[in-house]
C-alpha cells in the first residue's frame, strides 16, 4: 500500500482524489472532495513516517491491541436493509441481478 501511495504522490491533491474516485468506485460530493483535499496530505505523511521503520521484520504482526479473545456473534440472519431494485437504480452498471463494477486490474 506505500508503493502505490507514493507513486501517486507526485500528483497534485485533485489528481490523486480522481485517482481514488476510479480506484474505490465512488464519486465524492464537493465537500467531501474539500475535506480529502485537507486531509491527504497528512495520510501521505503518515505513511512516509512507516516507510521509515527499520528492521520491521523482526516484529510480528499484531492482529489487536490487546490480548482479548475476540468476541463473536451468533449468526443469525436479519432482514435486508435496502431492497434489491432500490440498489440497483443507484448502481451505474447493473447486470444478472448484480452490481457490475468496471475493471480495475489491467493485466
């Protein structure tokens, strides 16, 4: 995920959010296109203070925080939230009875 942050770092601010308007598939709102405008830079930055750890190797991952058994649910099925036809009238392609997205892999 760095990689693919710094790559695109050389690009200003409004290029990078189009960027990730094609990569996740959304359109942002012209308030949310301000707030992302303010608050990547300090995401970049922050990635760059990780690409700085050395020997990260050496360390684990840590999958929590803390050494708490996670606590899991019993699954039991629940009601939709939004009907299907009201998905798919929001939905820009829309095939088979699913959502279809535009590739983002190019191979």
């Amino acid at each position: 995920m760095v990689g693919v942050c710094f790559a695109v770092m050389s690009r200003n601010v409004e290029e990078l959010i189009d960027y990730l308007e094609r990569l996740v598939l959304v359109k942002f709102s012209s308030d949310e296109r301000a707030k992302l405008a303010q608050e990547l830079p300090k995401i970049l930055e922050f990635f760059r203070a990780l690409d700085q750890v050395k020997e990260l190797e050496r360390y684990e991952p840590l999958f929590y925080v803390h050494d708490v058994p996670g606590r899991v649910r019993d699954d039991e099925p629940e009601e939709p939230w939004m009907k299907h036809e009201d998905l798919a009238m929001n939905a820009e392609l829309v095939g088979e009875g699913y959502v279809k997205a535009p590739r983002t892999v190019v191979e």
